[in-house]
C-alpha cells in the first residue's frame, strides 16, 4: 500500500498533480466524483489521499467524504485541496480529521512538502498499528556454520541486558534481522520494536519524525521515539543520521527524554536502543560527518555480522528457506535445491550477501519454465558471480602454462574455493572432495596455501 488516491472533479488539476507525484517517484490513482473516490478505497486501501472539497455533479462533497474515509479508513491522512479555500473551510476540513489544507491555485514545493509528510505519517501509523495487533515480526535466524554460531551466541547474551548495541556488516547481511532477534530474546520482547531508516528519512524532516510535533489544529502527533516507548529503536544505518540531530540524539539517550516539535512539555520515554552501520565509523567521525560522543554512547556492545562468504556452509539452508518462503507469500513453485545446484551457489561471489541470495532465488523462481529441480544453469544469467574467480577460465593465465603448473594453479583455485565453501573446516572438505584429511593438509601444504588460509577441523574445532 503506497500509492495515492487523487479526487478532483476537474481533469487538468488532477492529471497535473499526479503528473508531479509520479515524477517524485510516487504511485498514484486518480478519481473524478464521489462514487468514483469510493470504489477506489474499497478496490484497495490507498496510503493518502488528496481531496477536492468541491465535487462537481457528485452524491458527496469532499467534507462528506472526509467523514466517511475517518469512518471506515481511519489510518489514511486525507489532505483537501480548494480553490475556494478561506479558514473556515480549512478549519472545518481539520476538526474533521484531515491532515492538512491546500488552496488552489497551490505552490507545487508547498505541495510535495505537504505530500512527503502525510506519507511519512501513514508510515507511522500503518507501523503503530501493527504494533498494536502485536505483529513485532521476531527474528528468525538460520545457520549452522561457526562463525552464525558465534554470531548468535553473542546475540543471546546481549539480549538479556538493556545494553546499546552496534551491530557493523557489509550491506545485506542481515544487521536488521540480528537486531529483530536480540528483542525477540529479550524481557521487552512484548513491547514495540520500531525502526528508525536514518539514510530514507529527509534530513529536514528528521527531528519532527523522531520526535513528533504538536499544532493547535491537529494536536499531539507522536514520533517515533515516543511509538518506542518501553521497546527498542533501531537505528537503521546511524551513520546516515543528519549531524544536526546528532546531538539531540546524545540528549534524549543521557535525559531519557525529550520536547515535540511544537511542545513545550517533556516527553519521558524508556528505551533500549540498537544501531547499525555498513560504513567505518572512526572515518566517519575523522572526517567530521559523525560525533565521538554519540558514537561512544551507541558502541557499548558491539557486534559484527558476518558476510555471506565468511558463512558459505549456510547457502543451501538459506536457499531452500527462501524458496519455501516465496512459495508460501507469493505461491511460486516449492523446487528441490539438488546438491550440485547447492555447491554452484557456495562458491559465487556474494557481494550483496544475503539480499542478494534472496533476490536471486526469487527471480529463479519467477523465469523458470519448470517445477523441477534448481539446475546450476539457471543461476549463470543471475549476476550472482562470475567476477573473483569463482569460475576458472581457460584464458591466457593457464593456457601459458606447463601442464604441472596448471594444474597446481588448478587445485590451488579448486581447493581454496571448496575450503571458503564449508567455512574453513578441513575435515568436511575432506570428506568433499574424497582425500583424508592427512592427505588434504599435505596437499594444501604442497601448494602454499596454508598459510593463506583460516582452517578449522571438527575435531579440534580450532
């Protein structure tokens, strides 16, 4: 649900604000009368609506419809635009619900300022919402490799304090996920886990989203801090966060409290707080864009999320929870993962790391022409490698070569990509590729690639 209903009874005003919306990216729908307007928001739900309040030849003007959008789809901001427009009508369209009061002809900055605010508060009230009917959408993690074992043991332990924590990773390894599962583990786990996207929000926007606003006409709106209370905020990607509102981050997490936009009274609030962040922080704040000391009150614990390629050995579970996944949400065929289709995925590049593991098995999913078995193939036309060595060519590189040389070169590739495939653990690759573990430790020995490498052994565990 992103899209918005436009209802003006003449054509070039609603085809002109539509125009403007869509070039910002938005979705739009568009209705000439009231009957129109109706069936549109009992067709689907729209995220906002902007309303004429006069309606040329229709059963409903636009006050009459405002009341009946507050009745039935009380979530939807409703802005009314009118080219009659005096503060009576604005103040009657307000104390019947509506979010804000455009006169036309209307300044189209004016316009999209109103529009990207009413969005941002549909935002928040589809996501108090579900706080309410209880969906905090736990974390489910899966993995059964050392390093997701590590990563999760100290996930456990970080969940049963009131600890800030950092959690740092590349794009797409899951920080959000390892922050859902630290409040699913934790005694607030009943309580809201709201998220704040530092890097999405306008950054002139940002302090009236975080902490909400107060006007004489439409009254307390709360922000999302105040939506947290009692639960965890997560900021999503801090490193984004404007450096304005730094500092008044850094007061709300020493006082606990904080003043709407607007207000003048205190709002206290009780909150744990986790952030994350793909970027280098000590960079960041060398170069000024991010504050020591709110660093220094965000890093008590932290925690690092590892890549998709520090955690080959957990591709196939992935793949196939994914695949059930899409079969559930989207009813896309449930296909088997053989093991060479499995072994294909372990040794590609994954620089978009889980996401892009998700959105390849998506879009396997989708362009396949059967429901039988995942074959290696498939994925050669899905971005997922091709670029690091993954896929050893006869190019210039070997084919100048003796025939002892390439080889060697052959089984150095061979070796390290089946040892990064299961994790570094000498014996289960061992086991792969048919060689005693003895006799793969030589081997590895002879090529010079030892030394280059993290090896485990199961029994070790070292």
């Amino acid at each position: 649900m992103s899209d918005i209903l436009i209802v003006d009874d003449e054509k070039d005003i609603r085809e002109l604000i539509s125009d403007i919306l869509r070039d910002e990216g938005y979705q739009t729908r568009m209705a000439a009368n009231s009957d129109q307007a109706v069936a549109e928001l009992n067709s689907q739900e729209p995220a906002l609506m902007v309303l004429d309040i006069w309606l040329k030849d229709s059963k409903m003007d636009g006050i009459d419809i405002l009341k009946q959008v507050k009745r039935n789809n009380p979530d939807v901001p409703v802005v009314i635009i009118s080219g009659h427009g005096n503060i009576e009508i604005a103040v009657a369209a307000i104390k019947q619900g509506a979010y804000d009061f455009i006169e036309k002809p209307f300044n189209i900055d004016q316009l999209l300022v109103v529009i990207r605010r009413a969005m941002e508060t549909s935002r928040l009230r589809r996501e108090n919402a579900d706080l309410k009917k209880g969906d905090s959408r736990p974390g489910e993690m899966l993995g059964n490799s050392a390093s997701f074992k590590r990563l999760r043991d100290q996930l456990d332990k970080v969940a049963k304090s009131n600890g800030r924590v950092m959690l740092t990773g590349e794009p797409g390894v899951g920080k959000e996920l390892a922050a859902r599962y630290v409040h699913a583990q934790s005694p607030r786990v009943r309580a809201p886990f709201i998220t704040v996207p530092c890097a999405t929000i306008e950054p002139d926007h940002m302090e009236e989203v975080l902490f909400g606003r107060e006007t004489p006409d439409r009254g307390i709106e709360p922000g999302l801090l105040e939506l947290a209370h009692g639960g965890v905020v997560y900021f999503d990607e801090v490193a984004d966060m404007p450096l304005g509102t730094q500092p008044k981050i850094l007061r709300v997490l020493t006082e606990q409290q904080f003043t709407r936009s607007g207000g003048t009274d205190k709002v206290r609030v009780d909150l744990r707080v986790i952030s994350s962040t793909n970027r280098d922080l000590a960079v960041e704040i060398a170069s000024g864009r991010f504050r020591q000391e709110l660093y220094d009150r965000l890093n008590v614990v932290p925690v690092a999320v590892p890549s998709l390629s520090e955690r080959r050995e957990d591709i196939p579970m992935l793949a196939e929870h994914f695949i059930e996944q899409f079969h559930v949400a989207q009813a896309l065929p449930l296909r088997e993962l053989p093991e060479e289709t499995a072994a294909a995925l372990q040794t590609m590049t994954w620089p978009g790391n889980i996401r892009q593991l998700r959105n390849i098995i998506e879009r396997v999913l989708i362009l396949g022409e059967d429901t039988g078995p995942i074959q290696p193939s498939e994925l050669e036309t899905q971005g997922g490698g091709g670029s690091n060595g993954e896929v050893l060519a006869l190019g210039p590189q070997i084919t100048s070569l003796a025939l002892r040389e390439a080889r060697e070169l052959f089984e150095r590739e061979y070796l390290l990509t089946q040892i990064n495939r299961f994790g570094g653990n000498i014996s289960r690759t061992a086991q792969f590729v048919g060689m005693e573990r003895s006799a793969l430790h030589r081997k590895l020995k002879s090529l010079g690639v030892v030394g280059g490498v993290r090896v485990e052994d199961e029994m070790t565990g070292k």
